[in-house]
C-alpha cells in the first residue's frame, strides 16, 4: 500500500552492486527496512545526502507487511540539518546516536510517543549552541524513558545514593551481590546526571574522563537491558572529540 510517513534515517548498508539497503526508523510503521538504488550523479534516484545517519525526512513508500525491504516512491528532508551535517561536533554525536538507535529500536510497530522525541531531540540539535557536548548523554538517558527501562530514581530521593546497581536500576546503600554497579563516588555523579534535560545541560560541566567514565556506565546499562546489545563501534570516535 501508498502510504506518507516521516522517519529518521539509522543506517545504509550495500545489498548489491546496484541498490542499498537503508533502516528508517518511521513515525507510521516502526522500523523498516527500504530498497534504495546505488546510482551516482545525474542518474541517482535520490541524492545519497538524504540517507545520512539521523537525516529526518518526509516519504511517500510502497510498504507491504508481508516483505521485508519495502520502496521509497519519494522523500525529502523535513526540516534543514546544516550543522548536523557540517558541524564535526553535532556530526559525530549524530554518528554516534544514529547507531546507538539502529541497535535499540528494533519494534516493526509504530510508537508516535518514541518518534516524537527523536524528531523533537534531532530539531534541537541541529540549533543548540549551549552544552552540545552533553547533548548524547542527555539524549540517552531521556531514550531509557521510552524503552521502558529508566532507573527507579525514588530509591535515591534522599540523595544518599551509595551504590546504583545498573543490573536492577536502583540506589541502594550495600554493595550488591553482583559486579554490575558503580561505587559511591561515582554513583553520586550519575545521580546528580538523572537530573539534566535538553534545558539546562549547559550547565554541568565534566572532565575528559568523568564523560569517558559516564558514557560507558550509560552503554552498560543499555547493554544490561536490553537484549544483544553489541559494543557501539563509534564510541571511540566519540571519546577522542572531547580530548
């Protein structure tokens, strides 16, 4: 069936010599996978730009529930990404988020609550200036909200935190019976983390290392949540942009 649909764009991987393959994160179907033409120049279907990773587009496709790669009879990009894509900064946190999300949004059922903040949180990006560099720890702790799978932040509204178990999700004052956790210090820093938004991330202000060390709890976390949660390849391309 013809169908109009915003999605965001995760990944484009090569199927043949003559099309690509490229994974839509749509308002109307969930993820879907489309069938795209590999042409160059004069002769390209659509230009390649508008398949880069976190690209927000508009599209007329040809989706059939039955098949598995569907096809795009039109798109363009809803709303301009120029510093998405010429900034280094907002393009490596794109990089890096657009694969985070290819490995996460895995439902082929729509969730217009969970499309809603990836088009709301993309459009931001693309014209904040203040504490862009926190921008993706922002981005993926409010994500844990729509996964389902947000920390119980009520066990630490004392704020006498003492260890957060990251296999359970919670503030507990003993060391639990499994590695899976941060100690006091750190736990007392990823407390103060579980209150920043979008709207005062300009604020906080962390060394090369804390980020390093608060990325990789966040990604741990994901990793104990959510089921075959790789290694994010792009991590290390992240971690050398603050050095």
């Amino acid at each position: 069936m013809l169908a109009k649909t915003k999605g965001v764009v995760l990944h484009t991987i090569p199927y043949s010599d003559t099309y690509s393959i490229v994974h839509v994160y749509t308002e109307t179907f969930g993820r879907a996978a489309y069938l795209v033409p590999r042409n160059k120049g004069k002769k390209a279907t659509f230009a390649k730009a508008l398949f880069i990773p976190l690209s927000v587009v508009e599209m007329e496709v040809d989706h059939q529930n039955k098949r598995d790669l569907h096809r795009i009879k039109e798109i363009r990009i809803s709303f301009p990404q120029t510093e998405i894509y010429c900034n280094p900064v907002k393009n490596i946190i794109a990089m890096f988020l657009a694969e985070v999300l290819f490995r996460v949004l895995k439902e082929t059922e729509p969730d217009v609550s969970l499309f809603q903040y990836l088009y709301d949180s993309i459009q931001l990006m693309e014209v904040v200036e203040d504490g862009i560099a926190n921008f993706h720890i922002v981005f993926l702790l409010k994500l844990l909200i729509h996964l389902g799978i947000y920390p119980n932040t009520e066990s630490g509204a004392n704020r006498e935190y003492g260890y957060f178990d990251l296999l359970n999700g919670v503030f507990v004052q003993t060391i639990p019976l499994h590695r899976h956790f941060l100690g006091k210090e750190e736990s007392a820093v990823f407390g103060r983390l579980l209150r920043i938004s979008f709207e005062n991330m300009s604020l906080y202000s962390f060394s090369r290392r804390e980020r390093v060390a608060i990325i990789g709890h966040i990604l741990e976390y994901y990793r104990l949540h959510l089921p075959e949660f790789p290694e994010i390849k792009s991590i290390s391309v992240m971690q050398s942009l603050f050095d």
